[in-house]
C-alpha cells in the first residue's frame, strides 16, 4: 500500500493497482499494470511505477523486465522502461530528480529515470553471500538503502560515510499481543477488587442496541456545508485547484454544528436548481443560473476530443452542435430549423450551383443530424458560407472572435437580426429559378419548377400597409413578411404601476400595428404626419415572434404581466375542488425512471411551476373581412368545434422559444427550448410521442412544457417564439430525394486559370466505372490552418487548450481500390479558400502558398462545395473509405460517414494501450516503402494505406487474429528500438524492414 495527497494505492496479487479515496476508500481508479503478479509498485508525484510478473504458458509466470509507468495526471499509461535485471522491488529516490532504484532477487541493482532508458553503467550488485533478497527500503532521508536477505543479515548502502537519519520517527506499531494469554492476576482475598475485570457471557434476555435493523441504523454523517459564495465567486482556476481571498466571514479551522440547516442546504443542492457559483439566501440580488442553461466548454486533451464525454450531456439521440466555430452563437436557431420538417424537407432537396448557397450547406448539415445517433455535429461548413454573404455582414451579424469570447455582444438582439435575415435568405434562394434548377442536371426541386418558395408558404403571411395623410389621401401596398416584432404599449412617465395585458392583446396590436409617422405625401407634396396601419389577409402556417426585450423597460413589463398570471392562476386554482390525480402508467420508452406517454416525459406541475408564465401555449387565430385578426388564448389539448372549424379559425401551438440567458460570468450564451414532433421521436428513438427539450449546444435534456414557457427576465430574456398551426404538416410534401447524382464526378473545368491537361495528377472515373456500395475507395485530405490554438500553461508546467486551431481542407484525393486501374486517383482536388491562411503547414501537408489562389495556381483547383458533392455521393453509395487518420479528416471536411463505411488503418495495426503508429513507419515496416520524405503527397499516402489493408487482410487469411496479434507484437518491439524512427537506408546493421531482410535471405 501506498499513499499519496490524493489517492490511497493498493497493489493486488492479480496485477492491478487500485486507487481509492482517502476519506471513503472507496474505488476511484484502477490500473491493470501486469497480467501475472505485482511484486512492487511505488509513487512520487504524478508518477506511479510498478514491477511484476507476466504470463508465460498456462500457469508459468516469469518476471517481467518492462517496468509499467502510468501518469496520475491523465489517468493512463506513459511508455514502459526497460530494464537489465529481474526487478522484484523498486523505489522512487527523489534526492535530485525522480530516479527510481530498482533491485533483483539475486543482489543485482540499476539506479534510472523513470522517463527515461535504462543504462547498463548503473547496474549494482548487492553481496549477498549466496542469499536471497527478501526485502528492500529507503530511509526517510533518502540518504541509506537497506537490504535484508534471506539469511537474516540487513545490508545498509549509503553515498556518504556519514549518514542522517530522521531523529524524530515514530515508534514502530506492532501488533497487540492476545488478550486472553495476558489477564491481569486476581486476589481473591482483596476486598476492593472489580469483578467486572472478568469478561462474563451476556445472559440478559433484553435486546442489545447491535440487534436493530440495519435500515434503521444506517449511519447519517454530518453533510458537509456548501462553500461560501463570495469565495467562488472571485475564485480563480490553476488546473484543479481554485484561489480565492479570505472572506473572514467564519472562524479559521471551524465550522458550526447545524445539523439541521446543514442537512436541509445539502438536499437542495443535490436535488433542486444545479450548483452555481452565485448564492441565493446570502445576496438575494443576485440570481442563480441552472447549470444546464449555462454557457457549456469542451475541454480538450492532447487527444483532442476523443476522449470528451458528450454522452454526459445528451442521452438522447439528437445530436448537439459544437460551439468553438467562429459565430456558432447561432447554434440554437440551426436547430429551430432542423425540427421543422418541411423546411428539413425543403433544404435536403434543394442543390444549387451557387458556391456559397445557404440553402445547400443546411440541406448537408441537416443530412449529418440525421445520421448523427447522439454524436455531436458542426456547422463549419454553413458558417464558413454564412460569413461570405454580404448582407450577413452588412447587418453586423458577423461577430469577431473578441466579442465572442468577451461576451460584449448583444446576443438577444443579434439572434433576433438573424432569425429574420436566414428566413429572407432561405426564402430568395429556394425560389430563385436558376438554368438547370438542380447541380449539374439532377432532377428539379420540389419548389423550383412551381417559382413559389416553401418558406413563404410556411413563414410568410400577405400583409396590407395603409398610409392616411392629414389630407385624406390613402396609399395601400401590398407586401409579404415571414416575421413580426413585438410592440409593447407605453407607459404614462406620471404612474409607475403597469397595467394588465394579455398576451393574445399584445401580439394582435403587434400585427395590426397602428402608429403615426412622418411620412411623404404627394397628394400635399411634402412630409405629413400619416397614420400607418397594418393588416394581414391571411394566417401563416407558422408564426414567427422577435420579442424586442431589448432594455429594462421591455423587461420589466413582462415580469410584470407574468406576474399578473400567476395571481391569476393561484386564483384559479383556490377556486377549483383538487381533481383526483390517477397514477401514471409506465411506457417502454423510459429514461432513468422516468415515465412517459404520448405527449412526452411527464413532469408533476403545480401552480408554483406556473411562476414567471405569460405567454400561452395555445392560441386562437382566425381571419375576415368584416372584422380583421381575432386572437385569443385557448386551454392546451382542447380542439375546437365544428363551427369554430366552419368559420376559419385555427389553433396555434407554441412549438419553439429561444431565450437569452444572462449570465455575467461567461458572458451569456443562447439556448433553445423545441417541442420535438412524432416524426423525430420515430426516426431516432422508435416511439411515438411529442417531447419538449432544452438544446444548449451539444447539451440536450427534456424538459417540462411550462419550463420552456418561462422567462424569468433576472436571467432568462425572451428572443424568439415559434407558434405552428395544429397538423399544419400534412399539407406539405415530405419527402426528401437525394439531389446528388453521379454526374458530380466526371469531368469538371478547374479554378486555375494556368491549369493544363499535362499537368493533371488524376483520371476521372468513366460511366463504366462508377463505384457500388462495398467498392474500396483510397482517400487523404491535406489542411492549412487558418487561426492558431490558443492555449495556457499552467501552473505544474502543462499545457490546456482554450481552443483548437480552425482547420480547412486543402486538398482531397480518392484513389480507385480496385479493378483494372486500382491505386489510380479520380479526385485530385485543391480547394481553393477566401479566408486568410496564417499556416500551410507544407512540411505536412505538401501545399504551398499560391496553390490554392486561382491566378497562378497550375493544380486542379476546385470549390469546397464541387469536392463535397463528390464525396457525399460516394459516401450515399455505399463505398468503404480505407485510409489513415480518416476520423480527423472527415471532420475538417465536415462529414459524418457511418463506421462500417471507413476502414481507418491506424486502428487496424494499433494494440489497446498502446501508441498510434504513423503511415510512414507502417509503410517501411510492412511495405518497404520510404514515403513522406520532405512533404507529404496525398496521392502516396493514399494508396499506401489501400496496400496495408491488402496486407492486414493478407495476414487475417494467413493465420487469424493471432497471427496478426503477433505480427502487431514484433511492430511494436521494432519501433520501440528505433524510436519510431525510419532509418535513412538499410546499412545492413539489422535496422531493416523486415520484409527487406526476407528478401535479402532469399
């Protein structure tokens, strides 16, 4: 056993290492350092060595001279040391650095860095005089060694003829010797002796206080109290550890005994609001955000994201989106539209051949989120087009990475501009009628041949302006509009109090706006004060709210009216007799004992959840000419009658809110509240329900109905609310056909305007050629860098990513991996990028400044969107992709390929716990190929990963999983030799590959 200032270490005879907690020894960690026996293990610092025996035959264990080193920072194993005795002991002897001592059975010691190799020169023996070593210590002063041997003798070892040893040790604690051999002498003849001294068998027939019931003496320890929040509120981070000032508000070393207060505070932070740094009963002021409102992070490793657990903020099947991308504040409305499946529907269907087609790049990221089973996904490619639209630039919807990070922009606000900017854009680009209407002749869109826009059917609502002079001349215009903006009544400056609205009453003036203005008259030719008054003719499908809680005032009038209803409701509910409430029955679709039916996850609401309510979640619409807009709020659930039907009214069902949490902390961040329909719940989780769920990011969790109603406007404001007419689907076609043909893969004119046929590095596939699902497709993609990572260093001297550099793919190659010209490119695309490239990285990825700008390129130069086509059509056929590294390159080129499509050769000759291998060094070893010599090619590297797939399959033919197993094993040794080092040349020393050394023996 071993004991460090976090864990307590326990070694097992089965080769483990348990790591425990100090205070409740329970199991935290567990290492699985060897597959025989431990004989020894020691810590100092972040390090844990460990030396034991393996496995040898069916029950023979051998001593194993690989010493196993793990980091306690990371929780995993570093590169074993190997040593040149049998290591049966060993200790960390940290006088100058962390060198360890380990020592043999037989005498033999070897002092080295546990970072480090192994040298021969520090090999020791120990004379034992034929004796074995039975045991081996280092004093506390880290000045004498000794050594017992089986003889009995103890050999002392030092540096210095004069040692020091600790002169204040404790006492040495042996074990208490038997009770019953040492009983104290009794004089019977002594009148004041106790008899209790002599231990007498209980009798007694009364229940001793050990025979209770183990329910009802479960021990209840003292909660710990929650920390003061002054303290976390001005607390800084270093790694794990937080610094903050004192703020004298308790004694030092001292905490008051409230058992009671203590108990009750503890069961409120564990179960009610998520913790939060800000407090709620000492600064009342001050309130708290829910942790799953709050702004989420990834936190990256050196492996990146592979080992980021997403899965512990969704447990759904939806996928999240990833917020580090520039701009990515528009996250939650990317999924607003997603979750309305005709405009799903209506972007998967659409393909133009604009380079930068918002539309596009939607219909591709909404394909991802559909193969997506709770992964998350990004939306770099639709942003990067986002921010070459110049209208999104010109309405200051493009953020710079400073006012992201510092959060100085008014996110509210801004995703409001953009809610009416992506409807207008969607709009003008699915109705544009374009030469062929699909890439390349693919067959028309639903929307292209009929000139009429699925967004303006759905969103748009035909709307009359009225403009009266004081002259009496009236202009009408005619116009249509996707969305309308609240407007809320002004206050008298003399009176404080704010009167009581209804919503519907706020929403009606809001679209049948009436308001004086001045305004041109040619009747009077000149500005006149007019009155402008608008009506609509129609109801949309759905209506889309901007609610302009943009200041105080606008605030404080919906805490007010929200404030209203819940007296109301309160009211309400005093007046009705309580209904018998029938037991919920459970549904096969349940989440951690939660119970569901048809409308979703079922929450007990009472009239407290009402609180901080103002909107409804159903309304009554409907339209005539003799009396305009009728709007009022309707009871959740109830359909109307067959009159109300008859004389065109509908029911409107809120289906979307988008709030602005305010948060001082991280700046405030943009969340969605979705009611998920039937289809969704069909296609990812194969049940038949509607569910309300909050979308943070890549964070999804259900949620309450009245949840997603609430704005408590201290730190929830509201932005944006969707109201979707009831069973309005049907009316739209659903379908979605996949608008990419094969025709994106032949032959297409390059960017370069020097460009020639002589310099073509490919050969497009022939009609004759084009690939079957299964078919074997080489691929490899080359990146520049277009912002650096940002990182920190912290205090212990590691390095934390605060953001990943932002790739962009360079250039993508897909060779043929089979028939008669397999091993042949037919895609040699470069991008070409407008974005500024601050790193082309050319010693790894081959690509030079000038290769990718069209004037004096002379390589095939493509847009990202040409090459994207191709490998989505690639992907949607069915190919198998076999390459090197492909998780990462699927990623910058933003495409989600399902497994059993990629064959990805670094986990096909990787071993678990072990190092990934790079192509270079399997290329030698296996192929005796010297490839990425100065620069990568991506034409090479592709197919030599299709010709170490022949050879891995070649190998599992040849002898099964243990051949391959073995030939894994002798890889690992040889690179371990080398370094992983490729030697320049076979000098004939032994350093060959061993293919080359067959060869030579031949």
């Amino acid at each position: 056993m071993r004991q460090s200032n976090r864990f307590l270490f326990c070694g097992n005879t089965s080769g483990k290492v348990s790591l425990c907690d100090l205070r409740t020894f329970k199991l935290e960690h567990e290492f699985d350092a060897f597959s025989g026996s431990l004989s020894d293990f020691d810590v100092h610092g972040n390090l844990l060595a460990a030396c034991g025996f393996s496995s040898r035959g069916m029950s023979e264990l051998a001593c194993d001279r690989f010493l196993m080193v793990f980091d306690l920072r990371m929780m995993r194993a570093v590169t074993p040391l190997q040593v040149h005795v049998d290591p049966l002991f060993l200790r960390f002897i940290p006088t100058y650095t962390s060198r360890l001592a380990i020592i043999s059975q037989t005498g033999q010691c070897q002092f080295c860095e546990p970072t480090g190799l192994a040298n021969l020169a520090d090999v020791f023996h120990v004379n034992t005089v034929g004796q074995l070593l039975m045991s081996f210590d280092v004093s506390s002063s880290k000045q004498a060694l000794a050594f017992g041997d089986s003889g009995g003798g103890v050999h002392l070892w030092s540096d210095a003829p004069e040692v020091s040893y600790n002169g204040y040790s404790r006492e040495t604690e042996f074990a208490l010797p038997c009770l019953v051999d040492s009983l104290p002498q009794l004089d019977w003849s002594h009148d004041l002796l106790p008899l209790s001294l002599i231990p007498m068998p209980f009798t007694s027939s009364e229940p001793l206080l050990s025979d209770w019931v183990t329910t009802q003496a479960t021990p209840s320890p003292r909660r710990a109290p929650p920390v003061d929040p002054d303290i976390l509120r001005t607390m800084k981070t270093v790694g794990f550890i937080g610094y903050a000032p004192n703020p004298h508000t308790r004694p030092r070393n001292q905490v008051p005994y409230k058992i009671k207060e203590v108990e009750l505070d503890f069961d409120n932070y564990n179960q009610g609001v998520p913790e939060s740094p800000i407090g709620r009963d000492e600064e009342p002021h001050l309130y708290m955000v829910p942790k799953k409102y709050r702004k989420v992070t990834i936190k990256y490793s050196k492996l990146g994201l592979e080992d980021f657990d997403f899965k512990h903020y969704n447990r759904t099947l939806f996928a999240g989106l990833e917020p580090h991308i520039p701009n990515a504040y528009c996250n939650c409305m990317i999924q607003v539209l997603y979750f309305l499946e005709p405009i799903r529907c209506l972007v998967q269907n659409h393909l133009c051949q604009k380079e930068f087609c918002l539309a596009c790049e939607l219909g591709f990221l909404f394909h991802m989120l559909d193969l997506s089973r709770g992964d998350p996904c990004q939306a770099s490619n639709f942003l990067r087009a986002f921010r070459t639209i110049p209208e999104a630039s010109a309405l200051g919807l493009i953020l710079a990475d400073s006012d992201e990070q510092t959060g100085k922009a008014r996110l509210g606000r801004l995703i409001q501009s953009w809610n009416r900017f992506i409807l207008t854009q969607l709009h003008q680009e699915t109705q544009e009628q374009e030469g062929p209407q699909a890439y390349r002749g693919a067959s028309s869109s639903v929307l292209g041949s009929s000139g009429e826009s699925v967004i303006g059917r759905q969103f748009g609502c035909e709307v009359e302006n009225s403009s009266l002079c004081r002259c009496g001349k009236e202009t009408v215009r005619s116009s249509l509009t996707l969305l309308f903006t609240m407007h809320y009544p002004e206050q008298n400056s003399l009176d404080k109090t704010i009167k009581e609205y209804d919503f519907a009453e706020i929403l009606k003036k809001s679209i049948c706006l009436e308001q004086s203005t001045q305004a041109w008259c040619e009747n009077c030719e000149k500005y006149q004060p007019t009155v402008q008054t608008r009506n609509i003719r129609c109801l949309p499908d759905v209506l889309v709210i901007n609610c302009e809680v943009n200041s105080v005032k606008e605030a404080e009038f919906w805490k007010a009216q929200a404030e209203y209803a819940f007296i109301e409701a309160k009211k309400k509910e005093e007046m009705e007799p309580p209904k018998p409430k029938e037991p919920p029955q459970p549904h096969e679709w349940c989440l951690e004992e939660e119970l569901v039916n048809t409308e979703g996850l079922t929450f007990d609401t009472r009239v407290e959840d009402l609180r901080h309510i103002w909107i409804p979640l159903t309304l009554k619409m409907s339209v005539s000419k003799s009396q305009g807009l009728e709007m009022s709020s309707w009871p959740e659930g109830e359909e109307l009658s067959s009159t109300e039907e008859a004389e065109g009214a509908s029911l409107y069902d809120l289906v979307v809110t988008v709030p602005h949490v305010l948060d001082a902390r991280t700046g405030g961040n943009l969340v969605a509240h979705i009611k998920v329909g039937e289809t969704y719940h069909i296609r990812k989780e194969g049940v038949t329900h509607q569910q309300w769920y909050l979308f943070n990011d890549f964070l999804i969790e259900p949620i309450d109905k009245a949840e997603a109603a609430q704005f408590d406007v201290n730190w929830k404001l509201p932005a944006i609310l969707y109201y979707a007419r009831r069973n309005y689907h049907s009316k739209y076609d659903l379908r979605i056909k996949n608008p990419i043909e094969a025709s994106v893969l032949l032959t297409e004119a390059s960017l370069a305007r020097k460009q020639r046929k002589s310099h073509a590095t490919f050969i497009p596939l022939m009609v004759s050629e084009m690939p079957q699902a299964g078919d074997l497709v080489g691929l490899d993609a080359e990146f520049v860098t277009l912002n650096q990572e940002e990182a920190e260093l912290r205090s212990d001297g590691t390095k934390s990513t605060i953001k990943p550099s932002q790739m962009s793919v360079a250039r993508i190659t897909c060779v043929r991996g089979q028939g008669p010209n397999e091993g042949v490119p037919f895609i040699d695309d470069y991008i070409s990028t407008q974005e500024q490239v601050v790193d082309y990285l050319t010693q790894y990825s081959g690509i030079k400044p000038g290769d990718l700008d069209a004037k004096i390129s002379s390589k095939h130069l493509t847009t990202l969107k040409s090459t994207y086509l191709k490998l989505r059509f690639l992907i949607d056929t069915g190919v198998r992709f076999v390459g090197h590294g492909l998780q990462k390159d699927f990623r910058v080129i933003n495409l989600l390929v399902l497994k059993d499509q990629v064959v990805d050769t670094v986990y096909l000759f990787h071993m678990p716990r072990k190092r990934m291998i790079s192509l270079r060094f399997l290329a030698w070893y296996f192929l005796d190929l010297n490839i990425q010599g100065e620069t990568h090619d991506s034409i090479e590297d592709a197919r030599t990963a299709l010709a170490l797939y022949r050879k891995y399959l070649e190998l599992s033919r040849g002898g099964g999983n243990d051949e391959v197993r073995k030939v894994l094993k002798g890889l690992y040794e040889k690179g371990r030799k080398l370094d992983w080092k490729v030697p320049d040349c076979d000098t004939g020393d032994g350093q060959g590959s061993p293919k080359s050394m067959k060869l030579a023996l031949h």
